[in-house]
C-alpha cells in the first residue's frame, strides 16, 4: 500500500479510498477500527491480511441504521429491532442469522453475522457516504492490544495504513457481542451494554426471553492470549495479595520492583477507557511485567467487561 503524506485523512478522502478498495482506519466509540467495504472481497481479504488476522475470527458488519442492519441478516426479530433502538448508534454488536449475499470470508464459514450501527459522527458520515456497510474489526495486530487513539493505528501498521484522526475512544473497550437465538439471548463478549442493562430492556417490553453468558469457540475474542501487551501482565487476585511478591520470584522470576503496578481505580468508565493506553505505556516501559491488584469495590456493571480483557490479556492470574 502507498504510504500516504499525511498519513491523517479527512472523511471525504476515507470514503474515496474505501469505494476504491482500500482499507483504512476509523474511529468508533470502543476502538479504532480497520474497516474495508462489505461488497469487495479483495478489500475485506486485506484485512485479514494487514492484521495477521486468521480466516476463523469473523468481522462485524458496521452499519449507518437498524434499517440497513436488517437487510444483511436473514432475519430481524423483534427482539434485534428493540436492543437496536434502545442501544445504537452504541458498543453493542447482534449477531443473527446472515442474509445470503454476505460473503462467507466476512462470517468465517458462520451462517450468522455481527451487525453493529457505532457511535462516532465521522464513522457514521463515512459509512453513509460509501453507501456500502463496512466490515471492521479493531484496527491492531491480531491477538494485540486494541487501539484507542489514531496514533496507535499508525504505530501498529507501522504507518502504511491511513487513519482518520476522530480523537480519543470515548469508550476504549470493544463493543458487547449478543447472539440472538430463537430460545435466548447470549452474550458472546461483555462491554459497556451490560447483561443488567439488556434484561432492563427487555423487561420494560415485557419480553421473557432468559439473557445468558456464553462463550463461543467461534469468536477469539473469547480466547486467552488476546489484547496482550508488549509485557506479561499479572492479576493478582483479591485473596492472592500476599502471595504475589513470592509468585513473582519463583515463577518468572523477578522482584516486585522489577513490575509496574497499573491502578485502576474505582471508576469503571475511566478505567475502562485509559486500560489499553495503559498496556501500551506500560509494554514499551523498563519494567517486566505489569501487575493489577484486584479490588473488592471493582465489580458490576462495565467491570465484568474490564475483568473479561484483562483475563484474557493476562499471562499469569494468581
Ligand atoms: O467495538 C467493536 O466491536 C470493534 C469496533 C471497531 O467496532 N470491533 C471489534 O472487532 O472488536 P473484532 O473483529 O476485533 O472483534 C469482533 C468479534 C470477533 O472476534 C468475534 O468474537 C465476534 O466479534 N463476532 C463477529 N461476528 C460473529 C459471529 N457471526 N458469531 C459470533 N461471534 C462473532
Ligand atoms: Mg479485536
């Protein structure tokens, strides 16, 4: 790909080189994206090919309104219809069964597809001026930290891939993905759309459908080894406290002054947004490893989301 000078484009030019076929990065409320269009298959094959990605992680499918999420799946029930309203343009991906002409490389071979209409005004002005759905995954190497500013696009493809500047992630974790089945709700990857937040909004439409935590093998996301920093990270757990000093010099091993301690407050929204920059800070720092204590008041709401990522991009949980 040709490197571009400025390497930071304007929307008009990111809708000009997306009707081209080129991919390139974007902002959303969770995290930057590294979006081609749905229709052209060498573009969406670029993808997986700029990020390292492997064929079996499928792509969500980001659209400008419920409308056009519609026409993608082969079924819009009225359960899709009302997460839609009450939650988009917002991080919450449905994932339902695919409409025909979605391209098997955009689902893995899955006959389901992630839809999701984000919240960022310049991501949405894009999306309608292409006036083709854009397949985005989070714009980093796959299995790295996601990122959440455009400078960390730039660095992770090492300034070959265009990026349009839409500021700081206001959210900075990637969106909830809900399967919706005839039977039951799952939520396939936590987010800020929490599972108390979807009951509410079900309950309030008097629909009983049962909302469950799944895991699915067909979304890495859920994986270990996903988000990882440039350096281990150890949680330690809230019981674990005393025994982390002598873990560390057994098992690594290093001494706890060796490891720099990540904070993370008591504020689930900040937390959640600074969590990735941080990794990145912290991965190109002298220390050899990142340590989280967990804390008793660290829970609920988007903590679960928090605890879910960095279980994940943990190498060590004592
Ligand atoms: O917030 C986000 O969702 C960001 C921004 C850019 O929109 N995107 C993102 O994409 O996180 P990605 O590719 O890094 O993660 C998408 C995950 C996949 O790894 C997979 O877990 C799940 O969404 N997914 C997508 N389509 C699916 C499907 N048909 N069935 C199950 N899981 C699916
Ligand atoms: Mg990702």
């Amino acid at each position: 790909m040709k490197i571009p000078d400025p390497p930071y484009i304007s929307a008009t030019e990111a809708i000009q080189k997306l009707q081209e076929g080129q991919v390139i990065g974007v902002p959303t409320e969770t995290v930057y994206g590294l979006a081609a269009r749905i229709d052209d298959p060498k573009a969406v094959e670029k993808i997986f090919s700029t990020k390292e990605r492997p064929f079996f992680d499928p792509l969500i499918v980001h659209v400008a309104s419920a409308a056009e999420a519609a026409k993608h799946t082969a079924e819009w029930p009225t359960v899709a219809q009302l997460l839609a309203k009450e939650f988009w343009p917002g991080p919450l991906t449905l994932v339902l069964p695919k409409a025909a002409h979605i391209n098997p490389m955009i689902t893995s071979g899955l006959q389901t597809v992630g839809v999701r209409w984000p919240k960022h005004p310049l991501t949405e002005e894009i999306i309608n001026g292409v006036g083709v759905p854009l397949a985005a995954p989070s714009a980093n190497r796959f299995g790295k930290t996601s990122p959440t500013r455009p400078e960390h696009v730039l660095t992770e493809f090492h300034r070959q891939v265009p990026v349009v500047d839409g500021g700081v992630c206001e959210i900075g974790l990637e969106s909830t993905v809900v399967e919706i089945s005839g039977k039951a709700l799952f939520i396939l990857r936590p987010g800020a759309i929490t599972m108390e937040m979807i009951r509410e909004c079900l309950a309030t439409h008097k629909i009983t459908i049962p909302v469950e935590r799944k895991s699915s093998l067909a979304a890495p996301g859920n994986v270990k080894h996903h988000y990882m920093p440039e350096i281990p990270v150890v949680l330690v757990t809230e019981g674990s406290r005393d025994q982390a000093d002598d873990f560390l010099q057994k098992t690594l091993p290093i001494a706890a002054s060796q490891c720099v301690v990540l904070d993370l407050g008591t504020d689930a929204a900040l937390a959640a947004r600074g969590l990735y920059e941080n990794f990145r800070r912290l991965g190109q720092s002298d220390a050899k490893c990142i340590l989280i204590h967990q804390r008793e008041n660290q829970t609920g709401q988007l903590w679960s989301a928090i605890w879910d990522r960095i279980g994940r991009a943990a190498s060590y949980v004592i």
